[in-house]
C-alpha cells in the first residue's frame, strides 16, 4: 500500500515537472477543469468541493461563523478513457494543489501575459 501511495506522490511530482517545463500542455476545459493526452491517455484536473466533515454531525462538526457545514475544495485527478469516462481518480495525494496552480497558470498563458506585460 505505501508503495501504491509513493508512486501516486511520484506520478503527481512528474505531471508538475512536465507541466513546469512545458513538456505538458493542458488545455482549458469546461467548469475550471484543465485536460491534456499523455502516453495515449486523457487526464483531467479540477477541483472539487467537499464537506470538512464528512459525517455532517455532532458537535465536532467543522461549521462556519454562521452555523452551516464549512466546505473545501480537494484537487482530483482524473484517468479517462475514450468515451470521457472516468478510469481512475487521484485525490488527496501530495502534490496535487500544486500541479492545479501549474497547471492553471500554464494553460492560461499567464506567462506569456505577464512577458508582454513586462516588455511595455
């Protein structure tokens, strides 16, 4: 299992370096989530919302100031086949908001951007 965990963290640290480097381009797509091919697979990032306690109860429950359940956004990553349907997901695997922030700022062309920007 931890093996399993390590090689999560190790695929995820390589889809940011690729990212980084721009060996990996990532097109924007619907609903803020961002997809690319690699090796002849889909991978889609995005995110999503979440309740911060999941069982919703008790008095440890996490809520807002206002008493509601509190909420967070987790990072997936999701496998796809042709179709569009989801083959694996990644979630809460070390590295993950990272390559959401690379990945986001890579696919807006930030870079380019803030290059133009510069240049003035």
């Amino acid at each position: 299992m931890s093996e399993d965990i390590s090689k999560s963290v190790r695929f995820i640290a390589k889809l940011l370096e690729l990212t980084q480097d721009g060996h990996l381009s990532w097109e924007i797509g619907a609903e803020e989530s961002f997809t690319t091919n690699l090796e002849g697979r889909i991978l889609k990032i995005h995110q999503v919302r979440r309740r911060a306690d999941p069982a919703g109860s008790g008095k440890n429950a996490t809520r807002t100031w206002l008493g509601t359940p509190a909420f967070k956004n987790v990072v997936a990553l999701e496998l796809l086949n042709e179709e569009g349907k989801v083959t694996f997901k990644f979630e809460n695997v070390a590295g993950m908001r990272d390559l959401w922030q690379a990945v986001n700022f890579s696919a807006s062309k930030v870079d380019d951007f803030i290059d133009k920007v510069l240049k003035m």
